[in-house]
C-alpha cells in the first residue's frame, strides 16, 4: 500500500494530520500492528521463517485462537505468548517451538510432535493430548491441569527451577521414562500404566494420585507425597521412596522389597502385613498408624 493511501485509509485516528509527520518506517510499523487474525494465518501457514521474521518486528498480541492448523508443519516456529486458545493443532509437527507463556486452554494437540519445544509458562488447562510427543521437552512452571494426557510421550522431558502443574490430568499410560520433573503438581491426577522407568520426581506431589499398575522401576521419588495415593500393582523395583509420605497409600500387590524408604513415612496403608512393617522399619521407614476409629472412612480397608 502506498503512503499516500495509507494515510487517506488509516482507521483509529480524527485527522490525517499527524501522519503528515510520520516517516515511511513509523507507517510501516503502524501496518504491523494493525494486522488481522485471518491476516496472521495466512502468513504462517505460508511460512514459517516469514512467520518468525514479521513476528519479531511486530509489536501486537498474536491471536490465533480457535485457528485451524491440523497437520501444519510449524517446525521452529516461534508462538511465545500467543493466543491458541481453542486452536486446532492435531497432529502439527511444532518441533523445536517456541511456545513460552502461550495460552493453549482448550486447544486440540493430539498426536501433535512437541519434541525439544519450549513450553516455559505455556498454559495447556483443559487441553486434548492425548498421544503427544513432548519428548526432550522444557516444560517449567506450564500448566496442565484437567488436560487430556493419556498416550503421551514426555520421555526425558524437563523443568528448569519452576514446577509444572498436572493437576488432576489425565494420564494413563504416559511415558516419562528419563524425564526431570522435580517439585512438580500432580494431585488427583490419573496415571494408570504410566511409566516412569529411571525418571526424576523428586519432591513432587502424588496426593490422591492414581498410580496403580505404574511402572516406578528405579525412578527416584524422594521426598514425593504420596498421601492417599492408589499404588497398587504398580513396579517399585529399585524405585527411591526415601523422606516420602505414604500415610494412607494403598500398596496392594506391590513388592518393596527393593525399595529406598529410609525416612519414608507409612501409615494405615492397605496391601501391607505385619511383616511387611516389620521388615520396613529395619530398613528406615517409619509408621504413624492411626487406631481403628480414627482412620477416614477413605482409608479403612
């Protein structure tokens, strides 16, 4: 568009006088900015590199909410901060993205490829998953409350300081095989079948967590909260439950003869005998059984 034109059609201001003053550079960045939602689409589907390039000069909010984008290729695409609300991004390949503090609520994702992406401060609440690879993932302090997580692939996924929230998720037979997610949120969350084979939760907390059938094997959960979490037939071979809290876990058709629990504290847990005890004290555990009549209906067996 010419600048004459510009001017004449420029919305938003009472007179064209003040743009009598602006340089061809300050017309150029009121253009940018001015740019419409179906406007932004149309760039990044045409390019990504354009896409990253125009985004780096514009200064206005990215809105591609409720954007259809299934099976794009946005390898390296740069979305930090941008509003994907709603969008739809099955089986996009967004590897290597950056998606830092964007806000994906609702969006649709599954099957998606995230491997190595950026999800710093992302927020995913009440997000569809299922079957995503996150694999090699920076996922610090993202949100994935409520979301729909079951399949998906966070293997050797990580956080950097910031804890990630997976509250009451669902996430049955994920894989965070290798994966650092230390201090994270996992309350009520569902993670039936998941594997968690040599990964890093430490100081995470389980409370009220399904686990049961999980695979823990060699996974370092020192000082998690497991308290009333359901663990049963999960595999605790060699898995670290040091400093842990197990009041009220269910470990039924579990065996812990392998298990660190030096620390770890037990109480009132069904699956376990009077053996069982006597055998975790010897090794460091230690028990805080509350009488018949003071154990919560939840916990009685």
């Amino acid at each position: 568009m010419a600048l004459d034109e510009y001017r004449q059609n420029f919305q938003g201001s009472d007179t064209n006088e003040e743009f009598d003053e602006l340089t061809e550079e300050e017309l150029a960045q009121q253009r940018r900015t001015l740019i419409t939602k179906d406007a932004q689409l149309e760039i990044l589907r045409r390019s990504v590199s354009e896409w990253n390039e125009w985004k780096q000069e514009a200064s206005l909010e990215i809105d591609l909410s409720r954007a259809n984008l299934r099976e794009a290729n946005l390898f390296g695409v740069d979305l930090s901060e941008a509003n994907l609300r709603g969008a739809n991004l099955r089986e996009a390949n967004l590897m290597s993205a950056d998606l830092t503090y964007a806000d994906l609520r609702h969006s649709h994702l599954s099957r998606a490829s995230l491997q190595e992406a950026n999800l710093t401060g992302a927020n995913l609440s009440r997000a569809n998953l299922s079957e995503t690879n996150f694999s090699r993932a920076n996922l610090s302090e993202a949100n994935f409350s409520w979301s729909h997580l079951s399949g998906a692939d966070f293997s050797e996924a990580y956080l950097i300081e910031i804890e990630v929230n997976f509250s009451r998720s669902h996430l049955s037979e994920v894989d965070f095989s290798r994966a650092k997610l230390n201090d994270s949120n996992f309350l009520l969350a569902e993670l039936t079948g998941a594997n968690f084979r040599g990964a890093d939760f430490s100081g995470t907390n389980f409370m009220g967590a399904d686990i049961s059938g999980a695979d823990l094997q060699e996974a370092n959960l020192n000082g998690v909260n497991l308290n009333r979490a359901d663990l049963c037939g999960s595999n605790l071979f060699n898995t670290i439950l040091s400093y842990a809290n197990l009041i009220g876990a269910d470990l039924s058709e579990t065996d812990l003869s392998s298990v660190i629990v030096e620390g770890a504290i037990f109480g009132n847990n069904r699956g376990l005998k009077e053996e069982d005890k006597t055998n975790l004290r010897s090794r460091g555990a230690i028990f805080r059984d509350l009488p018949d009549s003071d154990v919560p209906a939840s916990l009685q067996k």
